[in-house]
C-alpha cells in the first residue's frame, strides 16, 4: 500500500512563533481544560502523538512514562530542552502511518492538533489502536469542518466546499478538516468507542480574543466545551475514545517493532539493528530516528 504525504516541522519554529509570540493564550489554555477533562487520575505509559516540542506534555502528570512521537527531528529536540532528560520521557522520531511499537503497548494516548495533516486519517487512527491495549484512553482533537463560520460562509455563498458533507477539505496543502460524524465513524471502525465529546475554542477570533479578558474567554469557553455531547460546531472538537474489542497487553520488556518490516526490535542504543530486515536506526541525542528511509 502506498504510504500517504507526510507534513513534517523539521527545522520549523513553530513553538515559537505559533504558541509563544502568536498570541494564543486562549488556544492554549481552553485545550488545556479539555485534557483536564479528559484524560484519566493516572496510567503507565502514554504515547504523544505529534508531541511537537512538548507544549502538551507537562499536561500528563498521571502517567509514568511520556513517549513524545514526531516525525521531526527539529522538534524533538525542541522538546527535549525544554523537558530536559527525565528518563520518564522517551523521544522518537517516527511515521503515524508505520508506528515503531509492540501491538498492546500503551495504555494511553494523545493526539492533538496533528490528525488535520493527515491525508489518510483512518489509516493512522488504525495504528493508534493497533499499539493501545485494550481498555486504553485515546484522547483525538480534530479540525471540524462544520463549525458555525464555515457554515454562514457556505450560506453566503463564500466558500464552494460544504461543511455538511461527510469527506475531508484539504483548505491547504496537508491540512485537513473532517466532519464529527466521519471522525466518529473511523473511530469506531478501527476499534474504539466513544466516551465523550467537547467542543473547544469557539471564540478563536481576533477581534473577541484582544478585547475580552483572557480569563473571561477561558470561562465562557470552559462552559461551551460541555455542549460536545449535543452537538459539533466549535473549529475544534475533542473526543475521548476507549480502545474496545479484542486484544493482549504488550508482553514484559516488549517496546519497539522495526515499522519496515514488523519484527521485534532490540532497545540496543546507540543503534537499534532489526533482527529481521537488517535496517539500522540511530539514537542520536537521546532521540530514536525510526523513520523509514524510503
């Protein structure tokens, strides 16, 4: 099968430009709520999907263990300067399409802000069951295409695409915005049932967010989330999944699968070799590079 477009930050400032200087306190701190929300009192081990530089990982105290999962580099060591070398956070450089772990591995998972680069989402949410074991919490935040600007817009003739219909709008080159109903749909066909919805950021708009107090936008938006259930209009939806169905946890001192060919691959750094296929991956910096090189 051939493997989708990959949208990769190496060597982007995105931190820095989008979250730290780009004025998105609101973003950032009505997400904050969602997870709190959210995720569980604790866990074992939980897998950051599209981790970036960690802006959400001080957010998962309850876990023991953090994998930060990126396809950059860059990133990555973004994060690990501002995580530092805890040895409860592991950092990994990898493709969502071919995820490098043991079938069962994690008992939670993120993913947020990062399934709208995906040109084939169901696929990727087909790995992020493939590594949870069963019961597992996966917490996925989307871009919703049918949110309530979209929708005056198309009724004002303003945009061609309809924020009703069911597939994906690729609005820029690998950014993607989904309908509730496909997002829910995907989920559960690969394995997960949904526990609860909220929707986030509805007042993401310039103008409200420079003249009402930060803390004001917060609350209004912390009471909106708790409309999710009901109904998806917000340009951010939050889901909680758990991962049904059958399934084994991941056995003791199992962790990585070669994501070339699948077989077991031995923790060995500074190089991980397959046993299977031969391919070597390096540790460099205290970051696994499990990217396949096409």
């Amino acid at each position: 099968m051939e493997k989708p477009p990959i949208c990769s930050y190496e060597g982007s400032d995105y931190q820095t430009t989008f979250w730290d200087q780009g004025g998105r306190e609101y973003e950032d701190a009505v997400e904050g709520v969602a997870l709190r929300r959210l995720l569980p009192p604790g866990g074992k081990h939980m897998l950051e999907l599209g981790a970036g530089a960690g802006r959400n990982t001080p957010r998962y105290q309850g876990y023991e263990q953090i994998t930060l999962l990126d396809y950059s580099l860059t990133q990555l060591q973004q994060a690990r300067q501002r995580l530092g070398d805890n040895p409860r956070f592991r950092y990994v450089a990898a493709d969502v399409y071919r995820l490098p772990f043991a079938p069962g591995l994690f008992d939670g998972a993120t993913m947020i802000r990062t399934l709208h680069h995906m040109a084939d989402a169901r696929r990727a949410l087909d790995q992020v069951r493939r590594v949870m074991q069963p019961q597992g919490i996966f917490i996925l935040e989307f871009a919703n295409k049918h949110n309530l600007k979209a929708i005056l817009r198309y009724a004002l003739r303003r945009q061609d695409w309809s924020p009703f219909s069911p597939e994906p709008v690729e609005f820029v080159a690998l950014n993607f915005d989904f309908h509730p109903n496909t997002v829910r749909a995907w989920l559960q066909q690969v394995g997960f049932s949904i526990e609860r919805q909220l929707t986030v950021s509805h007042f993401r708009m310039g103008l409200l967010k420079r003249i009402v107090p930060l803390r004001l936008l917060v609350w209004a938006d912390s009471l909106a989330q708790l409309t999710g259930d009901l109904w998806q209009l917000s340009p951010s939806v939050f889901v909680r999944a758990r991962a049904s169905g059958a399934g084994q946890p991941a056995a003791e001192g199992e962790f990585f699968r070669c994501p070339a060919c699948g077989a077991p691959l031995p923790d060995t750094p500074p190089e991980l070799v397959c046993g299977g296929c031969g391919v070597r991956y390096p540790v460099v910096d205290g970051i696994y590079d499990l990217r396949v090189k096409e």
